[in-house]
C-alpha cells in the first residue's frame, strides 16, 4: 500500500509531483521516489511513497523502471504468485519478490489485456517510454483511489484529492452539486468530486494519455454485467460454494512479509475472517473497541465486546482491546482532513484510532470484513425494504394510525436512547415510497423536500439532479431479484462512496493497509450468484453467508443480533459537541455564505435536543462539512459554494 502521483505535460511538473508526493507521505512512511521523462515539448514525471509490504528490499522500491516502462502502483495483486509462475514460464526473470515486478511485467507482456487478470486492489499508473503513452488504472471495485485533473493536453493525478487541491493554487473550486449529494448521503458519491474540474477514475477502468495530446478511455470489468451473469448461474442451479470461496480469499489476503492483524467487532463478518486467518497465522493479533460505558448505555448499543472475547478465545486469538474515548473536538479537524471529502460516518474515527493503535505495535496490514453486508444483504435497510414491500399492501388509514402513534413517540429520554423508536421511525419515513426511492429514503439523510428546505434555493436544480443520478443507478440493471438489485446499488455507490473511501483514507492516515477479503473479485462473481432469497431467508439478513460461517464459528456468534462499528453519536452531540454545533449552526461559514439555511437547522437542534427526533448523523455530517468547507475555501480563495453554481 502506497501513495502515488504524477504530472503528465503540466507546468513545473517536477516540482508540481515532488509536492504531491510529499502530500502523499502518510501513505508511505518507509521510502519515496521520483522519475523523470521529457515527452516531445513536454515532460513526464511520477512519484512514489512506499509503505513496504512484499519485498522490503530496494527490489520493490518504486517507481519502478524496466525496459522502456515505468511504473507507480498503490495496492496488492493476490494472485501475484500464479502470475509470475506464468510469466516465468514465458521466459520473464524477475530480480525480486515484488507483486511491484510482477505487475510490471504483465503490462509488458499483455498491456491492457492483463487488467482482468490481475485479482487485488489496485491504482496505477504506467508510463511507456516508447511510445510516450501514459496510462492510470483503477481496481475492479473502487477499494484504492484514484484521483485525476485534465487541462489541455495536461494531466496530474494522485492518491488524494488533497494533493491535487494543494499544488492547484487556489483555482479549484468548490463544485455545489457534489456538497449538495454529500448531504444526501453524507458522503460524496465515486461519480462526483468534490471540486470542479478534479475527477475520480471510475472503478474497473483506464485512461490512456497520448503523445498526439488524445485521450482515451476503457472499461475492464463490468459490475453490471457481473450481476447479471450471477443471475444467470443462479437460474440454472451453479450455486457456488461460498464456503470455499470466502476461505480462498480470506487466505489470498494473508500474503505479506510484514505481521498481519484482524479487526475483530465481535459480528459476523470480521469474526468469519479472523477465525479463517488464525488457521493459517495461528496466535494473529485483533483489534476490538469498545466505549464509555455512558457513552454505550445512552446510545443503546449492544455490547460487541463480549463476542470478540469469545471468537479470541476460541480460535487462539491475540486480541487487543481499545476503549474509544476520543477528544472528538480534536479528532473532527484532522479526520476532515484526511477524509479528503466531507464525510459525515464517524466509523472513520474508529478505523483511525484502530489503525493507529495497530501501527504502534508494529503492525502494517488489517483484515477488515468490510463489504459483506453490501454484497449479502446484511444491512437494516435490506430486511426493512423487504419488509415495507408487503407494508405497503396495509389499508392507508391503518398506515396512517400507525404513523401518527410512532410520530408521537420520543427517541430518546434524559438517560439513554430509544433504539427501537428511531428504527420504527425511520422505516415509516420510506416504508410506503416506490422501490427506488424507498431504497434510497432508507439509507439516505433527508426526502426531496427536506434537502431542499434546507439549502439555498438557488440549489434546487442540484437537489433533482442528484436524485436523478441515484434513480439511474438503481434502475441500470437486467436484474429481476429484487433484494441482488438492492446489493448491485450498494456496491456501485454506498460501498466505493462510503466505506472503501473512508477505509482506506482512515487507514492510511495511520500508514496501515487495510484488506478487505469480502470485496474480491471472485467472492463477488459468487455473492451474485446467489439469489436474494437466500441472502435473507425469513427475518435473517446474509443467511447464506451465515450458513457458509458455521462450518467455522459457533452458532452463538453467527445468530447473534447484528453488531454496529459506528460510534456514540448522540452522547457526543449532547455532550461533547453541543457548544461547536451551536456555533456552527448560528455562525458558521456554510450558514453565512447562504448555503445552508440557518432556520432549518436551528428546528433541526430544537427536534433532535426535546427527543422527538434523532437528528445525531445530520448534524455529525454538518459539523463534518462545515470543517472541510472552512479548509477548502480558505485554500482556494473562495467566498460561497453557491457562487459557483
């Protein structure tokens, strides 16, 4: 795992890449380097900062350059060892260890043939100096970043949107419709970015710069496509064995010259991946959290930790446990910063202080069971939009009576939270909406006529196009299963949007690799493989993943209640948080500029402080948004995000 950068044909590129290489330094702690081409009038330059995972000598130092190619490259090929097998048998002679080497030698060989060949995570870019063709590529799925900015025959691309925002000189600006989806969601969706001109390279494709100044474009994997070939299989009985195949994977992830350690929640997912790892690193280190018990007691959370205890204990785990109590005053800043883009999950915060703990006893690479609940419907909103399909056959005035008594319930009493009271509540908010918008209302912050209550009406066009781009997506598919169409949308925007973003941006933040087993290209093909009604079967959301576990884990931990890896978020904004929220509800810079509505957000703290309604995210991801305002108009000169618009 690394950070990589580079100037294609852009002004002062050399000093231009050696800034956004040093931007990058979190990334990679254990080495940098740079390389240098002249390109006709023009010059390339890439940049590199290694964090040193397979082969830690200077055999795997980068960018690496062999025979006319160089290349910089964030990520690991877990399929490396068959590839070089292959490769070798071709007559190829490799000077190290590298996955580094072996990726290189691919492209030689294969070009872009190679990319659906190549099973990992993955951003690179890869410079022929024969034919002066600059060429970016992302993963199958999203799980590295890529971001990218054309001008002209130019191109500068990095890691981070922060390095590109810190070598642009203040003339990037703010795009309004990307802060208006990220209020929607509360993050900013893969196919927006958060300043104009500035660009994420789509998952499972490459673009090609030319000598001649042209550009091109290509796709390699298809998720679409992929979903429907699932359904397909699924038809005709060739059910795989995801047993076996999330197994497989989990041991792919394992490969590394550095220790390896597990998250551990104590749910499903991380303790299927942690029991399948300590086969293979009996004795391998995990990392728990737990909070304040005030903190837990208000927020009605369940109590993981005793779970996790028991998955260390049984399969010979070295657990070690950490009690969140976070100065999130001080926390809200930094994590704004490294996010890159406004992200309202304080899950961030979390995998931070997780990773942070990890890499301070020597720790370089985690398994995290990220993906499994995008994949195998395991999330609240799959069962609940279920559920709301046979919901909306009730009589209206029945629904209505319903909805009026759960209206005047409270969602929280002085001592703690009222958990099943906000869930009851949320799901009447969408339980009786078409498919598409109920899916979205389940996941999402606010309806249509709430974004736009609380924004400048200058931005309602935004408002309709970012719901329009929500409905293109979720109705893009040849998919007649109702609960796969649910997955197929989560693993286009919610999982490359929202957790792999913040997964990976939190982690490295910590120079930690973080793995993700479940988001692999072949545990995918065999997640839609499988028909929704065997990934909820009855009440039991991912049932077909917990029938794979309990050839592995007791049945205790399999069946018990879903986990959250979330944080105390009403404790904190009624303790820790009140006075910042006040402020930036009656002075803060969004508030000023007229983006936000002071008005609206004001009835937003009355609602959320007399506990009628949990407005906790909401306001999480103001404050969120708020930080990451104030640093980028203050970076670029800007005044208000509707100025632009």
């Amino acid at each position: 795992m690394c950070g990589i950068a580079g100037t294609y044909r852009w002004p002062d590129g050399k000093a231009v890449t050696d800034r956004l290489t040093e931007t990058l330094a979190h990334r990679g702690p254990d080495g940098s380097g740079g390389y240098s081409h002249a390109l006709g009038d023009g010059e390339v330059h890439l940049g590199h900062r290694r964090l040193a995972i397979l082969d830690l000598s200077e055999n795997g130092a980068q960018p690496m350059v062999s025979g006319g190619l160089a290349l910089t490259y964030n990520g690991e090929l877990y399929n490396a060892p068959e590839l070089r097998a292959e490769l070798e048998g071709a007559g190829v002679r490799f000077r190290g260890t590298s996955d580094t080497e072996v990726l290189l030698e691919a492209w030689r060989r294969w070009g872009t043939d190679c990319l659906p060949r190549l099973r990992g995570m993955f951003a690179f870019a890869v410079f022929d100096e024969r034919t002066g063709d600059l060429v970016l590529v992302r993963d199958q799925l999203g799980i590295k970043p890529l971001f990218l900015l054309r001008r002209g025959e130019g191109l500068v691309f990095a890691s981070e949107l922060k390095a590109l925002a810190a070598v642009a000189g203040g003339s990037l600006e703010v795009d309004p419709a990307a802060l208006v989806a990220s209020l929607l969601y509360y993050w900013v969706p893969d196919s927006r970015c958060a300043f104009r001109g500035a660009e994420k390279l789509p998952p499972g494709t490459w673009l090609r710069c030319r000598a001649d100044g042209s550009v091109q474009r290509g796709r390699f994997w298809d998720l679409r496509g992929v979903a429907a070939e699932g359904q397909e299989r699924a038809r005709s009985g060739d059910l795989p064995d995801l047993a076996a195949v999330v197994e497989e994977s989990t041991r792919r992830h394992l490969l590394s010259d550095v220790p390896v350690a597990t998250f551990l929640s104590g749910g499903l997912d991380s303790s299927y991946l942690t029991a399948l790892a300590a086969r293979d690193r009996p004795g391998i280190p995990a990392y728990t959290i737990g909070f304040r018990a005030e903190d837990a007691r208000f927020e009605a959370m369940p109590d993981d930790l005793r779970y996790a205890r028991r998955v260390a204990e049984r399969f010979g785990v070295d657990l070690r446990e950490i009690e969140i109590a976070p100065d999130v005053l001080d926390l809200l800043p930094r994590m704004t910063y490294h996010l890159d883009e406004p992200v309202g999950d304080p899950a961030a915060i979390n995998t931070f202080l997780i990773c942070s703990a990890a890499r301070e006893a020597g720790v370089k690479v985690m398994l995290s069971g990220m993906g499994a609940d995008e994949l195998f419907a395991g999330y609240r909103k799959h069962l609940a939009n279920l559920i709301a399909v046979r919901y909306r056959r009730v009589p209206g005035p029945v629904r209505r009576g319903v909805a009026a008594s759960v209206d005047r319930l409270p969602v929280a009493t002085s001592r703690r939270g009222l958990r099943s009271v906000r869930f009851a509540k949320r799901f009447l908010s969408f339980a009786g909406l078409p498919e598409e918008t109920a899916f979205r209302r389940s996941y999402t912050l606010y309806d249509r006529q709430e974004l736009a209550g609380l924004l400048d009406p200058d931005l309602a066009p935004a408002v309709d196009d970012v719901l329009a781009e929500h409905a293109d997506v979720y109705r893009d598919n040849e998919l007649d299963d109702f609960v796969n169409r649910m997955c197929l949308a989560d693993a286009r925007m919610f999982l490359p949007g929202l957790n792999l973003a913040y997964t990976d941006r939190s982690s490295m933040a910590a120079s930690t690799e973080v793995r993700v087993p479940y988001v692999d290209v072949e545990v995918v093909r065999a997640a839609f493989a499988v028909p929704g009604a065997r990934k909820i079967a009855g009440r039991q959301g991912k049932a077909v993943l917990k029938q794979a576990a309990t050839t592995v884990l007791p049945r205790e931990i399999v069946y018990r209640p879903k986990g959250l890896f979330s944080a105390p978020l009403r404790a904190w904004m009624s303790r820790d948080l009140a006075p910042l929220v006040r402020e930036v509800v009656n002075d803060g810079l969004l508030v000023r500029s007229g983006f936000l509505r002071r008005d609206a957000l004001a009835r937003m703290v009355a609602e959320d402080a007399a506990g009628q309604r949990d407005f906790s995210k909401h306001l999480w991801h103001v404050l969120t948004l708020e930080y990451w305002y104030r640093d980028a108009t203050s970076r670029a000169g800007q005044d208000s995000p509707t100025s632009t618009a």
